[in-house]
C-alpha cells in the first residue's frame, strides 16, 4: 500500500515539475538555474554527510553508499553545469574585448 503513495507522489512530482518548467519565462530562467543550483548544493552536502556517516559507524550498508553517490554524482553536475551555462550567459553581457 506504501509503494502505491509513494508512486503517486512521484508521478504527480514529475507532473508538476514538467509543467511549470515549460511555463517558465525566458528572463526567469537564470534566477531558476540559480535556485536549483542552491538545492544541489544542499543535496551535496546530504550526500556527502550520509556517506561519511555510513562509514564512520562502520557499517557500509550497501543501499545507503550506493544512493549517496548516485545524489552526489547527479547534484555535482547540475552544479557544475549550471555554472557553466550562467558562466556562458554572463559572457555576452560583457560584450567583446578589444
């Protein structure tokens, strides 16, 4: 019956996220970029703080190592892209140098 909620919740998640997305202004997509950027950062740190965990007790539960690196893989490049990406957008601003 868990799974069932849980599924539910997910898919309306997917839903709701895909929605907005497309609804969202080109001018509003840097201060978006910039808010995801700062949720990734926070998944980082989970991340990194459940694999410290897992290991200073040391008891290396297999699902609990395996989840925190696939978070802090995934949260490591939405990081490092969107600052790629606001990096490249801040570029034309500058305009060309002489």
């Amino acid at each position: 019956m868990i799974i069932i909620y849980l599924i539910t919740i997910f898919l309306m998640t997917v839903f709701l996220g895909i929605e907005l997305i497309t609804k969202v202004p080109a001018t509003l997509h840097t201060p978006l970029m910039s808010g995801s950027n700062a949720i990734s950062g926070i998944t980082i740190v989970g991340a990194i703080g459940v694999l410290l965990t897992q290991h200073s007790y040391g008891e290396v539960g297999v699902l609990p190592f395996i989840l925190g690196a696939i978070a802090l893989f995934f949260a490591t490049v939405n990081v490092v892209g969107g600052f790629v990406v606001s990096h490249r957008m801040l570029e034309k601003f500058r305009g060309k140098k002489k």
